[in-house]
C-alpha cells in the first residue's frame, strides 16, 4: 500500500508454519481493503472487506466470453476466436498478470507475461486439438521454487452464440510447492463441493468451488481450515462459505494454536452481507484465550454550502429531482478494532476527493446562468420570492424574475387549509388545491413542486381547485461565490485519520495520525487524479493523490510531505493509427515516491529526499493494452537516485546522495553507491550470469554469488560464494577477503544430508563441525564441534531416533534427555564440545544445554508464550508475566 492511494496497510498476522525452505512463506493473515466494501461487491469467505490470504490462486478475468468456448471443431459454430482473457497470479512476495496469444492461421498459443518479473511460466494443455484448454499451471520464481497449480474451480457461463450454458475452469489453485531439487516443500488440498443449477431440466453445474482445507509442511505440520456452509446464502451477496475456525497442527497432529472467526450481519438495500465481528485466538486446548473486535460504521458525507439555508421540499412525480445536498455513503466501512489489550485503534475514513477544473468556461457558462442542476457542491435553490395565498382574497398572485435571459424556476406548493370545510372525508369530493404560472408549467397537475422556465419580468401564479390558504416558495439556481474550489468528490474512501487509545471508553486518543491530500501549492485544490487501471469488464477507476501530507501528534505535530508521480507525469504518445502508448504505466499507477519533506511543529523543513527513476523498456516486450485505444510495454527499473539534505539551525546543510543500479538479469540491485561528505561508500552484487549453468538450469537468478565493497574506490572486502558442486544447485564454500585483499579465509559446508541440511561444515579458521538432525530431521538436535560426520553419525543414530519419538509423544522428552546425555558421555566423543537441543516441535527450543553440561529448560503456557527458565534443579533462572489490564 502506498500513502499515493488513500488506502491504509490494515492486517493481521495469524499462524505461521515454516517450510523447510527459507524462501517459501506458508503463513497466514488477513488483510483488509476498504475498496471491497462497495454496496455491490459481494461479502468474501472472512466477510466485506476483509481477504484471508493462505495460499496461492491464478485467477481469471473474462473477455468476451471464455477463451475455449469453441471446443469442438464438429460443431457449426466452431471458429478459432482471438483468446484475450487476462489471467491474474499470485505468490508469495510477487504478483502479476498474463494471457494468451493465439496464432490463428497456425494454432499456437503463446503465453505471455504481461508483469515485470522473472519467474518462468509454464502449462500443460489438455489433448484437443480445436483450441486450448488449460490443465495445470508451474510457475518458477527466480529462487528456483517451483508453484504447481494442479487444481481448479469451475464456473458456468451462458451465452447467446451457444445453445446453453458451458462450463468452464474460472481459477486454478496451488497444489503444491517444490525447491530447485524437486523436493517437496508444502502441498495443499481443497474442499471441493459442486452446485448444480435448481431449475434445469438435466443437471447442469452452476459452479464447482475449491476452498483450500489443509497446507501441509512435510515432516513439520500443516494449518487447516474449516467451513461453514449456508444455503441460504445461495444467490445472495454473500459467499455461501465462511471461514469457521484454522488451526496449527504438529506434524504428528499435536494441536498448537488457532483461531476461530466470528460473524454478524449488515444491512444493506440490495440485502444483508456477511462482516466478522470478533476473531478468536485459541490455545492449544482450541479454548479462546484472546479477542480482537471489530466494529463498523456507516460513512455518510453530507456537502452543505456554507452561509446557506436550504428548503425543505419534495420533487416527486414528473418533476427531475434535484438534491440541495450531495451525499455519498460508503456503508460497512471498518471504524474500529479492538485489541485482545484493550487498547483501540480507530480508522476514519472519508470520501476521495479529486481536481475538476471549475475554472473551464463551457463549466462555467452552466453555472453562471442557472440553466441546469449539474453540481451540487456549488449549485444550490435559493429562494427568491415566497407567496402566502388565500383564495377568499384572490386566486392570481404576482412575481417577477430578474435577469436578462429565461430561467428555470422552482415553486414548492403547500396548502394549510382548504375551502370548503367538511364535516367527514369524502374521496369523490374532497377539497383540493393546484396551480400554474402561465403556460410554461414543464410537471403536470397533481405534484406540489413544479419547474418552469420562465423569461425576465412579471409573472402570475394562479391557484385552482375549490381554495384555500398555503404558501408557495419561488426558487432559482444560485452558486457559491466566485472563484469555485477545484475539487470535487468521486466513488471510493482514502485514510483520514488513524487515532489510537487506551481503551473503549477513553474519549481523548494517545495519538493521532491525520492525512490531508491537498496540492501543496494550492491548498484549495486536490492533488487527487483519477485514472482507468485497465480493461477488465467493469473496472472502476483509480485515484491517486499527487501531494499527501502525514501528521502525528506524538511528534511534537510535525508532519511529513509526500510527492508523488502518477502516469501523467509520462504522458501518452501517438501510437499508430488513432493508438496512443503510455510508458512506464506498471510503475506509475500505484504512485511513484518523487520527494519527501520531513518538517517540525515550527514548519520548518528539516530533512528533504528527492528522487529520480531511470526505466528502460524490455526488448521484445509485448503491447498491452490498458484500456481503449492505449497500450503500454514492459520496462524495468535500470537505476534510481535518491539525493537527501538535512537543515540545521545555523544554516548549515548536510547532503548525502544515494544511487542504485539494478541489472536487467533478475531486475535486482546490482550497485549500490552512496556519497556522505565526500566519502564515496559502494557495494557491488555478483549474480550467476555465466559459469553457473547448473543454478541457471533451475532458474535460480536471486543468489549472489560474489558481493565486494569500495570507499572511494577501493576494494574493502568481498564475498563469494561458491557452488562448486555441478550435480548440486547447494553451495559449497564461502570466501571472505579483508581490507586491500590481502587476506582470504574459506568456510566450506561439506556435507549435506537428503533434506539439504548442512550436516558438517569447515570454518574460516579450519575448524571442522557436525550438526545432527532430529525431529524428522526437520530440527537441530546436536552440534559436535572437532567431529566429522563420519565420526558421529553412526553414535548419533539413538538420538536421532529417540527425538522422532519425542516429536510423536511429547511425554516422551525425558527418554531422549537420557539418550542426550549418554550421547554427550560417549567416551568415542570426549575429545569434541557438544551441545545438544529438544524441542516442542512448533512451539520453541525445551532444553538447551551446552559443553560444560548446565542445561537450561524452557517451559511454555498454555498458549505457547514462553513462561520460565529454570535450570536442572527447578530454580528459576528468568520469568515472564503477561498480565493485562482489565
């Protein structure tokens, strides 16, 4: 999230399991966007609002139907249709998106990369040779991990061309996980339910869902999920399914922690919808042991003119109704969470506001002559004249209209009291009372508020019917005065303030944080710019703030000014025949950081940041469309520089500047420079360009293979890592060199076991060490420094087997303490230091105890937080108290 957008970071971590890969991440969270909580948008599995990110999905975007409608080259309708449909990936750390081209006169299919990156995209196609129809995805991250999409949701679509409805696979959903030796890392399985279409003749598939139900961490546990399905739901804006309840498991099934998930109902004029109101932390006994709440509001802006009074009157019937007041209302919007503590944070937000020249003469004209209701940020009805009539005096009644050109004018009609009096209701004969002016009446009889357009000069209103007393209120189309605000209000919600407190009851926050979003050189004016993001059917627009100024109480009230460049800032250029091409649009339209001002309560500038981009269009890259008529290429950042000074009381200024080159090889950093008074500090990253065919083979471009630093250019130090090991993308040594390189120490991994765990490894100093695995060899048991593996792993073996017991019964820990201690006491290894380790697998280290034999034990609550540290004989050496206020 940038502050460009509006749109605050607002999540919360959940459970964490770790892969046997540092670069694979399986935790969860949920996160919350304020963009999903449109009347229309439907309530997600974890309610409006709020996504449970677990998981990866490739999802799909339809254009003009599904790519392989035509499936079947028997049929009469067959035809090989252009395939446009945008595919959207996720994985953890990276996200983009894709399509297909086809080449019609050959059929082949080409899949194209439509983002920025380095991962390898691959598919495997079903057997038909009509069109193509997608059966699973790989995509390989330039780590070498490999993301297999095997499994997939369907969804019907009805079409004219067609005779009835097709299905057709709407997302694919990751499956599992490998590293760049094929080894399993994660899998996941799916709940898959099918709905079938209630009124169909034959069955026929409505949709085939595929909830994620387990992540599984081979040898170290798995997190699973639980639904709640309701029918009811069915056809309403409500997924059916809402998240019950995920829970952390051991790889033994040993419960860890969890959380369960609370919901309530909000009422909307299309129905009610799904919101979670409260989310429950579960020990490991799944008994809730922590609450966070949430709470919502109805966002309801009302635009009122200052120094105006508007009438109250109803527009009904065939009169246009025209508002006095503008109101937008963004209903269900998160207003609070209330943490397990008790201590509140509370988000404000408000309405995006963005420029609109009012200053445009065709604008203008409108408004100034009064000939249409078109803005009622500045336009309202002010009243110019008022009539109290009474048909026993006269049934005609005289105004004038000033001016030198026709007008449209308003008159609210009202009775008080009508003529005759009757002593009962009688509806055939009731009395009543009408009017009209002349014979510009634009609203037929039988409404209370008329519009005319009536010219310069006196005009009679006469009133009808069989009498009575009223009064009738004459209005005209006013305008604030001159100069108009350039700002007006769009669809969408940005931050207004965060406050944070104490506690539900305080009224007065500890902090606040405000945004403003007004153009720094006219704070009259919004920096606000709307944007289309991109062709997909019913996307809304964007916007963007040019200029958002941050203020924190807790710092003293200063502030921070942030600039920002948006897609305008490259303007689009001809592009052929009535095509334009927007450069550089995938790095513009999030906002691009241009400068930042850090300024004191005093509103002085203390600290400024300005900087500059280089991009640099990818060769070969593929035309895009955005939207319409325009189309954008790949580019990549080739360098960006950063020049900041800070600013002294005394007038002095400390400039430092900062530059980072990237290399078009995996768009990474390959130069950092910065310059500090004259000291020129750089770090140069090596990546396996050449001579690593085996870490290329399985596209691992991310590892540096050699790092060196200079001071004003002199080579300080270097690091190289190396892989020396053909069969093996492992490394198999380190070398670091000194000051002036003129002296180089080697640590070597020499060994590693099945699981690539480096099990013996030679230190710079040429010390030889050993580390023993257990716990499923998921966990480090035992380090013997001066040991060879070869010298211990046969000894080992009784430790390693005792910790796998441990790990399937924890009851089992004191048998392996035992087997520790014989294992440490082994005369075959008196001559080596050893520490060894236990564990609750998930949970932390139990024991740890080091050469010298004072072991220290770790104990842990109920909910897995860590409670003492005692040593052999239960004296306590630390203690831990969570205590909270009630």
């Amino acid at each position: 999230m940038s502050n460009a957008t509006g749109i605050p970071d607002i999540s919360i971590p959940l459970l964490t399991l770790p892969a046997s890969s540092t670069n694979v991440n399986l935790s969860t969270g949920l996160s919350y966007n304020p963009l999903n909580v449109d009347p229309l948008e439907p309530a997600s599995q974890s309610g409006i609002g709020w996504s449970l990110f677990a998981g990866s999905v490739i999802s799909r975007n339809l254009v003009d139907g599904f790519d392989e409608l035509y499936d079947d080259t028997s049929n009469p309708k067959y035809q090989k249709n252009e395939f446009n449909d945008i595919y959207y990936y996720n994985l953890p750390g990276t996200s983009g998106k894709m399509r297909f081209i086809r080449n019609v006169a050959n059929n082949t299919f080409e899949l194209v990369n439509l983002s920025t990156n380095k991962l390898k995209i691959s598919y495997v196609p079903e057997n038909n040779t009509a069109t193509l129809i997608i059966k699973s995805f790989i995509i390989t991250d330039p780590n070498g991990i490999q993301y297999i999409f095997n499994d997939y949701s369907r969804s019907n679509q009805d079409l004219e061309l067609v005779l009835e409805g097709r299905v057709y696979r709407s997302a694919f959903f990751l499956t599992q996980i490998k590293d760049a030796d094929n080894k399993e890392i994660a899998n996941f399985s799916y709940q898959k339910d099918i709905k079938y279409k209630s009124n169909s003749a034959t069955p026929r598939i409505l949709y085939e869902t595929c909830k994620l139900k387990t992540i599984t961490s081979p040898r170290i546990g798995k997190i699973e999920f639980s639904y709640i399905y309701d029918p009811v739901l069915e056809n309403t804006m409500n997924d059916p399914y809402s998240v019950d309840k995920i829970v952390l498991k051991d790889n033994y099934g040993h419960i860890i922690s969890g959380y369960a998930f609370e919901y309530d109902q909000w009422y909307y004029n299309v129905g009610t919808k799904r919101i979670l109101k409260k989310l429950k932390k579960l020990d490991r006994n799944l008994t809730p042991v922590e609450t966070t709440t949430f709470e919502y509001s109805n966002i309801l802006t009302t635009i009122q003119t200052p120094s105006v009074t508007y009438p109250d009157f109803d527009m009904t019937s065939l009169c246009p109704k025209y508002s006095e007041k503008l109101r937008i209302d963004n209903s269900g919007l998160l207003k609070k969470i209330i943490n397990p503590t008790g201590g509140v944070v509370e988000y404000n937000f408000e309405p995006h506001r963005v420029y609109f020249n009012r200053a445009d003469p065709s604008y203008l004209n409108t408004i100034l002559y009064g000939d249409s209701f078109v803005d009622p940020e500045v336009q309202y009805l002010k009243t110019f004249a008022e009539i109290h009539f009474d048909t026993n005096q006269t049934t005609n009644y005289s105004f004038t209209v000033t001016g030198s050109r026709s007008k449209k004018v308003f008159i609210s009609f009202a009775a008080s009291e009508y003529y005759p009096l009757q002593p009962h209701w009688d509806p055939d004969t009731s009395p009543y009372v009408d009017y009209v002016v002349g014979a510009y009446a634009t609203c037929g009889l039988g409404t209370y508020t008329r519009e005319f357009e009536l010219s310069p000069g006196t005009h009679t209103l006469q009133v009808t019917g069989t009498g009575g007393k009223g009064s009738a209120q004459l209005m005209e189309i006013a305008h604030l005065p001159l100069p108009l605000n350039n700002t007006t209000y769009t669809k969408g919600v940005r931050i207004g303030s965060i406050k944070h407190y104490n506690s539900l009851s305080d009224t007065t926050p500890v902090s606040t944080t405000q945004f403003t979003y007004n153009n720094f050189l006219d704070p009259n004016n919004s920096s606000g710019y709307q944007y289309q993001p991109g062709i997909a059917p019913g996307a809304d627009y964007t916007v963007l703030y040019k200029n958002v100024k941050i203020t924190n109480s807790q710092s003293n009230n200063g502030y921070t000014k942030y600039y920002y460049k948006t897609p305008d800032d490259y303007p689009k250029e001809s592009y052929g025949s009535n095509k334009e091409y927007w450069p550089y649009y995938a790095f513009t339209s999030g906002g691009l950081m241009d400068k930042k001002e850090i300024y004191n309560d005093q509103n002085k500038l203390l600290v400024s940041e300005q900087s500059s981009y280089t991009f640099e269009t990818l060769p070969g890259a593929f035309d895009h469309q955005l939207f319409e008529n325009t189309y954008s290429k790949l580019s990549w950042l080739k360098k960006t520089t950063t020049t900041s000074t800070a600013y002294f009381e005394n007038g002095r200024n400390v400039q430092e500047s900062s530059e980072t080159e990237y290399t078009a090889f995996n768009f990474l950093p390959k130069l950092t420079k910065k310059n500090v008074d004259g000291r020129i500090e750089e770090k140069l990253i090596t990546y396996p360009e050449t001579g690593y065919s085996n870490l290329s083979a399985a596209n691992i471009l991310n590892t540096a293979v050699a790092v060196e630093g200079k001071i004003n250019g002199n080579l300080v130090s270097r690091t190289e890592t190396k892989f020396g090991n053909a069969a093996s993308i492992l490394p198999t040594s380190v070398t670091t060199s000194n000051l002036g390189n003129t002296a180089q120490k080697t640590a070597t991994i020499d060994l590693y076991d099945e699981r690539g765990n480096a099990v013996q490894y030679t230190t710079a100093d040429g010390d030889v060490a050993t580390t023993i695995y257990g716990y499923n060899k998921s966990l480090p048991i035992a380090t013997i420094e001066g040991a060879t593996y070869a010298q211990v792993s046969a000894l080992a073996q009784a430790i390693v087997n005792a910790s796998d017991a441990d790990a399937a019964d924890p009851s089992q820990e004191s048998q392996l303490l035992t087997m520790l201690d014989a294992f440490r006491n082994n005369s075959q290894l008196k001559d080596f230091q050893i520490t060894t380790y236990t564990y609750d697998p998930l949970i932390g280290a139990t024991t740890i105890t080091p050469p010298n034999g004072i072991r220290e034990i770790y104990k842990y609550d109920i909910q897995n937080r860590l409670e003492k540290v005692v040593d052999m004989k239960g004296r306590i050496l630390k203690e831990y108290k969570y205590n909270y206020k009630n």
